[in-house]
C-alpha cells in the first residue's frame, strides 16, 4: 500500500507550539473514508509521541537519560566491576595470581599445583629409586633418591660406597657384598653412628632438633619429604615446617606435642607413625600420678583457647589430635562392666562449657549418676596421663523434652554436673579449658571441626583422640529425599559432606562437640547425636543444635548452682 502525505506549511518543528498537522491525501488501494481514518491516527499517534519525550535539543537531559538507563539498567555490571579477586592473595607458595573478570587463576611455581597451589605435585610419579625412597624437592629436577639401609646413593644399589656411617664410624662390609654394618666410636650409637651422647630431648621434645631417626621398634624414619606423606598433615610442606623442625630430612620431631619425637615409617606398604628411640636428657623419675587436681577457685574467664591447633594421620576420616588441641573434651565412662552393649570404659564423649559442667547428648545416659565417671584432658584411653582430671557426676540433667522416634533422638542434650573435690572442679591447664557457648549462628559452608574416640575406617575404636574438620550443610540440602527425607528438624543440624565418603563422626563419638571457629575463639556449636552409618554418601552426621538450647542450658546452671545439695 502506497500513501501520499502532505504536511501543512513548513516541515516538522522540535517545538510542540508550531507542530503541523500531516494529512494523508491519497493511498493506493484505500477509500476516501479509509484514508481519512489512516491520517487521522497518525496525527494522534504523533501527538502523544511527542507528549512523551523531551526535546533531544537540551544537552542536560540527554545526560541526565543516558546515566538512567545506560548505565544504571543496560550495563549495571560496569558499575560493579571494582572486584579484585586476587587482591586477598588466594596464591600460596609463591603462586602468582591473574585475574579474569571476577574469578582469577593461579599459576604454581614447581612442584606446588591446585586452585590455589596449595597441594604439593607428586614429581616422583616417572622416577624409579630402586631400593630406595624418591623424596620431592623445591629445586629441579624436584626429586631426588634416598637409600634404604644398606644401600647407597646414587643408584641405591651399592653399600659402603661411599661410607654411610657418621661420626668416625666404620662402614665393615658383609659377606654379601650389598650389607654392612657400621662399627661405631665410643659414645656414638644408632645404625649409622648417627647418635652422640648428647642428643636427647627435654619435657615432651617439641623442640627436639637431633639427629635419631629409628623408632624404638627399629625401622627407619622416612624422609619427611617423602612422596608418600603427600597426604598426611605433617610433611616438609606444610605451613610453619621449618618451626616445627620438618624438612628434608628424617629425623625424629615432635610437631603435634605429643609425649615425645616420633617420625613416620613405612611397613607393609602402609604409612605408620611410632615413637622414636630418642632418650630423655634428664634421668627417668618416678612421680605419683595425680589422682585429683591442685586446689584453685575457679578457672579463668576465657574460654575456647585451645594449645595447639595441628593434628596427624584417624574419628572415620580423621587424624591423631595434637596434645591441647580439644582441651575441653571429655571421657563419659562406666565405673564397671554392665553387659556386652554397655562394659567398662569410655561409652561417650562430651564437652566442659564451665568447671562444674559438661554438656553431651541425652541418648548416651542410660545409667546413673553414681555408675559413671568423667575424665578431662585425656588422649589415649588406654593408659594414665599424668595430666588427665577425673570427676565423679554429681548430677545427670536430661532435656524435658527429650524422645526417641523411629530410632531418632529429639531435644537429644543434656548436662552432667561433676562432684568438685575439695571444694572445686576442672582447673584449667595447657590439656583442660572450657569451650565456649555460640553467641550467633554459623553460615552454612563454615568449617568446623568433630573430635572424639569414634569408630575409624576399620570399623574399630580409636584409643587415641582423633579430629577431623567437616562443613555445615544446609537445612535444605539435609532434608532431601536422598539424604534424611525432612527427619532433621530444627534442633538439629548436618555436617560433612554430602557428595562422597569423607569425615563422619560413629557410634563412640556420640555427645562429643562440633567445634566452630570465630575471631580465634572456638564455640560448641552442634552435638553428636545420630546419623545413617559412618561416612556415607548424602549421609552425613546429625549434631543438636546448640543455639537452640541456649537458654536451657544457661537456666539449668544457675539454678543447680545456686541450689542446696
């Protein structure tokens, strides 16, 4: 269709005052009423466009139109574009960041590799040491070989070639020409001659910095830039090595505090650890363990201020807790032996949140107050620790609300109070704090930490205290078909992982604490409480909810305190 048109006097103004109306004179096809209906909407359809834009004349408007819906609606990302992801140093180990809108990568010096060059790379993948360990370097080619017992560098091969022996020792070559046997001087002992009469370690040896490297069970240590520690807490490349003594090297160390050096071995084609053949320097002494602690008032008012906070290599998934790491832990055990399902010992753990007061779950206690015992600072069951406490329970204290249904515990906390000796209870030291009481919630994805004597991947308990870190897994994520199908209510909460087997907390870890961290203080956020086995897929452990009990709990102390016994 084809349209005349015609518009009157001039052609189109930019002022409204001297707008022309535009008169359709003719159009093909179209009727003389038709064409007359055609002008007559485009002149109203002029009219009100032009009611509704300003004119494009002023220089002020068209600015003020271009900030309102250029930047602010076409293209908010620029104004947000500030974001700097590398400037919070995400690189470790001299990893150097490059940025990408708002991700980044980094790139890894040798042999470090990750997202954030946080793992070390395994550069002895490609090398054969023959009867030998490859050890990972920092400078090329990345490793190097280090020789069993007899046998020597450079091809692990030969013995007495050079002399391994240390310290004037004679290296005396055996009938089989591979083996020898180092004759060592006066004073000087170890297979290679290695220790002098003066290499001993003081108190538990955390500063030990000699040169044994054989374990009382006579293997030798490895290196501790061994490639097969990669996946151990404690190597070469861990942070602070150097201030604990690591390096490359195999010698016996002490970095977790325990009760003296020990080192890894290698046995059976299995990581161990064991304690080293390292002498104390002062002469052995017997000393009376105590069976109560010295009398003070009360402890200080801090609280959640572990010793030390490194751990080693197993809770399912977890490591040998360093000495002083869960200070507040506790022992729940039974004085005697009940039955198969309840014999003497430690049945459950707990946590000390005041001197006199232990928090733990309400579906450990089935016995009575005088039946069980309490034991603070403790880190292996197995024997006396000269800096364990040990307390009677004066008192059990269940959550009134507390129900089992379909296998599941409700309201699942409780409180024990202990009987003070001579006038007081817990005293604080380097083994026994209190752990705080949550002020606020923790965001999911937070990483935390479980610890207790719980089940390990062998299906056995652990009679040394094991750690683990887990994350917080949202309610909703928790509640799926797949994980517990909405049987985790608000009084619980779920952490672990939910997309492989990782760290769980098992049966003898049940009333022990999820530990959070927040401005270097750690908080009892959650309690062992139940779960679907141990370190399952879309099963993770099930706490109770501390936040949710709060004033319970604050409300259950003062009274009892303020109570006549």
């Amino acid at each position: 269709m084809i349209c005349v048109f015609h518009v009157g006097g001039s052609s189109f103004s930019s002022q409204h005052s001297t707008e022309k109306p535009v008169v359709v004179t003719h159009c093909a096809g179209l009727s003389h009423q038709q064409s007359f209906l055609y002008s007559f909407l485009f002149n109203k359809s002029y009219f009100l466009f032009s009611l509704s834009f300003p004119p494009i004349t002023s220089q002020d408007w068209a600015d003020d139109y271009y900030y309102e819906y250029s930047e602010e609606y076409l293209q908010p990302e620029q104004n947000n574009a500030t974001y700097d992801p590398c400037q919070s140093k995400p690189c470790k180990n001299g990893g150097v960041c490059e940025q990408h809108k708002e991700s980044y990568t980094c790139h890894c010096p040798m042999p470090y590799t990750g997202t954030k060059c946080e793992k070390v790379k395994n550069t002895c993948q490609k090398t054969s040491c023959n009867r030998g360990d490859c050890l990972i370097t920092l400078t090329p080619p990345y490793y190097q070989c280090s020789c069993r017992h007899p046998y020597k560098l450079p091809s692990c091969i030969r013995a007495c070639s050079p002399s391994p022996c240390k310290n004037g020792g004679v290296c005396l070559r055996n009938r089989i020409r591979s083996k020898f046997t180092c004759q060592c001087p006066e004073s000087f002992r170890g297979r290679y001659c290695e220790t002098g009469p003066e290499d001993c370690y003081e108190q538990d040896g955390l500063k030990y910095r000699g040169k044994v490297s054989q374990t009382v069970q006579q293997k030798t240590c490895l290196h501790w830039n061994s490639h097969l520690l990669l996946g151990h807490s404690f190597n070469a490349f861990m942070e602070d090595a150097e201030n604990h003594g690591l390096g490359s090297h195999n010698f016996c160390r002490n970095p977790d505090g325990d009760e003296k050096p020990w080192c890894f071995v290698h046995v059976n084609k299995k990581v161990k650890w064991d304690f080293c053949e390292v002498s104390s320097c002062s002469s052995p002494t017997t000393t009376a363990v105590p069976t109560e602690p010295p009398a003070v008032s009360k402890m200080p008012g801090t609280c959640g201020q572990p010793e030390r906070v490194r751990t080693v290599q197993r809770i399912y998934g977890g490591s040998k807790a360093a000495a002083g790491k869960h200070p507040w832990q506790a022992s729940l055990q039974n004085k005697v032996w009940f039955n198969l399902f309840m014999p003497r010992g430690h049945f459950c753990g707990g946590v000390l949140i005041e001197p006199c007061w232990v928090l733990t779950a309400a579906h450990c206690l089935g016995i009575a107050a005088p039946q069980m015992e309490v034991f603070l600072g403790k880190q292996h069951l197995g024997r006396r620790e000269s800096h364990e406490q040990r307390f009677d329970v004066e008192k059990i204290i269940v959550h009134g609300r507390y129900e089992e249904r379909h296998e599941i515990p409700y309201n699942d906390i409780a409180l024990l109070k202990l009987k003070p000796i001579d006038g007081h209870c817990a005293v604080e030291t380097k083994y026994v704090k209190t752990e705080c009481l949550p002020d606020s919630a923790f965001p999911d994805g937070t990483e935390c930490y479980i610890s207790g004597w719980g089940a390990t991947e062998t299906g056995d308990e652990s009679r040394q205290l094991l750690d683990a870190r887990v994350k917080l897994i949202s309610q909703t994520q928790c509640n799926t078909r797949r994980a517990y199908n909405n049987d985790v209510d608000e009084n619980m909460l779920c952490a672990g992982n939910l997309q492989s087997r990782g760290a769980d907390t098992c049966q003898g870890d049940s009333g022990g604490p999820l530990t959070c961290i927040k401005n270097g203080s750690y908080y009892i956020y959650g309690i062992v409480s139940w779960g679907d086995l141990c370190g399952l897929r879309f099963k993770p452990g099930v706490y109770t909810r501390v936040t949710r009990f709060l004033n319970w709990i604050r409300t259950v102390i003062k009274r009892e305190s303020y109570s006549p016994r």
